[in-house]
C-alpha cells in the first residue's frame, strides 16, 4: 500500500508538466497568462463601481481685488458611481477637467456641499456624483490692498531711543497684501538694524524690510545712513540727601546743592522736571579716614536722560 498523501499526489501530478520544459514552453505559458490577465482586467473595467475618489477644485475669483490669506481648497471628496475607466481615469496622473468654482470675495467664508454639487456635475464627465463626503469647505478671502510707510529706525531692546538719527534711500515703501495685515503694519514703518553701528557717523547700512507673511513690498532692503542725533546739556543743581546718619545730630553740607549736568535729546527737554533727579550722600563712606567730605552720587533720573555727570566732585558734611 502506498504511503504517498492523496494531497501529495495531487501535487505531484498538477507540477510534473512543468518539469523538463524547453524554455519556447515558458514563452507560451507567459504569453497565455498576459492575455488571460488582460482579459480580466478589460472586463473589469467595462463594470460600473460605486466609491469614494477626491476630485480636483478649482476656485476662481478676482485677483487683482481679492487675495486668499490661507491656502484655498484643491479637492473635494466625494462618492461616485461609474464605470471602472472613468474611476481610473480619475487616479491617475492624467489631465481631468477641474469643478470650477466662483469666490464673490471676503463675503463669501465656506462652499456647501449645494454651491459645489454645480459644478462637479458639470465637471465630471461620465461619473454619476452621490453625494459629498465633507459638508462644508472653508475659505479665506481678504480685500487686497496697498500702503505707503514712512521709515524710521526701531527702538531699542531695552526700549530707549536711539542715538542715531538715520536717513533712508528710499524713505518710504510700499506694502501689498491682505487688508487685515497691511492695516496693522506700524506708522512709521521700523526698520530693525542687524547690528548696533560701529561708531562711524557717515557709514551706510543696507537694511532688509522683512514683513509678515503674504505681505510684499516694493522693495526688498533699504540704504540707512546713520547720523549721531544731537544733545542738548543742561546743568542742574539738587540738593543731596544723607543717608545713614547717626540718629540724634544735625550735620552741615557744604556745598548745600551738587550740580549735576544732563543730557537729552532735543524734544526730551520739555517733559524733564528737577524733582526727578535724586542726588545722595552715605554717611561713612568718606573720600579718606582724616576728612570729612563725601561723593556724592545720582540715585534717580528719568528714563529720557541720555547721559549725566556729577560735576560736584565732594561734599563736606560738618556737625552743628
């Protein structure tokens, strides 16, 4: 009795005529599988389907008023049915007949799936069109608009003004984009130098403009001549303060006042009152052990002083 598997001797039986074969043998056998397949998938494409494909988008509106501020929708999903050469068609890389759709501007924040079942039937050419897979897409449309800005130089990190002076070529520029970021720029422009100027008074800067997304301007940097803005020097004279006195005694300065000298920028001086500055003397702290004159020192100043010094170099404290 035979100890050979029935499965086995199937097997055997379904793999022997493949066994010894010229290689024209395989040729044939290739050649009958190519067309067997070609067959099958002819017939399978000759079928109608019903699935779910993203169908290119199109939306039209006036560029030359309107501008998108984020990017605006390129497909839709929908749920088609049709006959497998159309499906095909559509997930291939060839050329397919966008729906078109028409933007009436800002007003216009979302296409419903009513807006856009128009235009993919019209579109879509032999595929029936069920339904839309998402209800709503959402669009972003803004007035397009321009804007001259003056230049001036940005303030400091710290908030202080500058002490330069700058003189811009060109001393304006003229911003485009949407209406809701041109609007908020500054008035004037700032332009932000890429490094603290080096001392010079009569070198040139080339300054890029920058601005924020979807914002272009009319030029892409400036040339910024930096000139040091002129001071004006005031002497003032305060009357000190003396810390840390021993409790109980009255002392006598000499001289009463200490004069100090500031410095401002011109249009900084009318906001400057003396009650500002506070000048103070620590009582210990003596130039030498044998005398009795003390330093004085500048504890307060408002913050639009640009430069001070103490002129009063000693002030004698003498007890009453």
């Amino acid at each position: 009795m035979s100890s050979v598997r029935p499965s086995t001797r199937l097997l055997r039986w379904f793999v022997s005529p493949f066994f010894g074969q010229e290689r024209s043998y395989w040729r044939a056998v290739l050649a009958c599988f190519l067309v067997a397949s070609t067959f099958w998938l002819l017939n399978a494409l000759n079928k109608t389907y019903t699935t779910r494909i993203t169908y290119p988008l199109l939306c039209r509106y006036d560029d030359a008023r309107f501008v998108p501020v984020q990017p605006l929708p390129q497909e839709v999903a929908v749920n088609v049915t049709g006959r497998g050469w159309k499906l095909l068609r559509g997930q291939l890389p060839l050329e397919v007949r966008p729906a078109e759709v028409v933007l009436r501007g800002p007003a216009t924040r979302y296409l419903t799936a009513s807006a856009l079942r128009p235009a993919l039937q019209q579109a879509m050419d032999g595929l029936q069109l069920n339904y839309l897979v998402s209800d709503t897409l959402w669009v972003d449309l803004d007035q397009l608009v321009s804007r001259r800005l003056p230049l001036a130089l940005s303030p400091a990190t710290d908030g202080a003004a500058l002490p330069y002076e700058a003189r811009f070529e060109p001393n304006a520029v003229t911003f485009t984009g949407p209406a809701s970021k041109v609007n908020s720029l500054p008035d004037p422009y700032p332009v932000h130098l890429p490094q603290a100027p080096a001392g010079s008074t009569d070198g040139d800067v080339r300054v890029p403009i920058g601005g924020p997304d979807q914002v272009q301007s009319d030029v892409t940097d400036v040339r910024v001549r930096l000139v040091r803005r002129p001071v004006v020097t005031l002497p003032v004279d305060v009357v000190p303060e003396l810390l840390d006195a021993p409790a109980g005694r009255r002392f006598r300065l000499s001289p009463a006042t200490v004069r100090v000298r500031l410095q401002f920028f011109p249009e900084d001086t009318a906001a400057f009152r003396p009650d500002q500055l506070r000048v103070q003397l620590h009582y210990g702290q003596f130039v030498s052990p044998t005398d009795s004159v003390l330093r004085p020192f500048l504890s307060r100043k408002p913050p639009q002083v640009r430069g001070y010094l103490v002129l009063t170099r000693g002030v004698r404290v003498q007890s009453e």
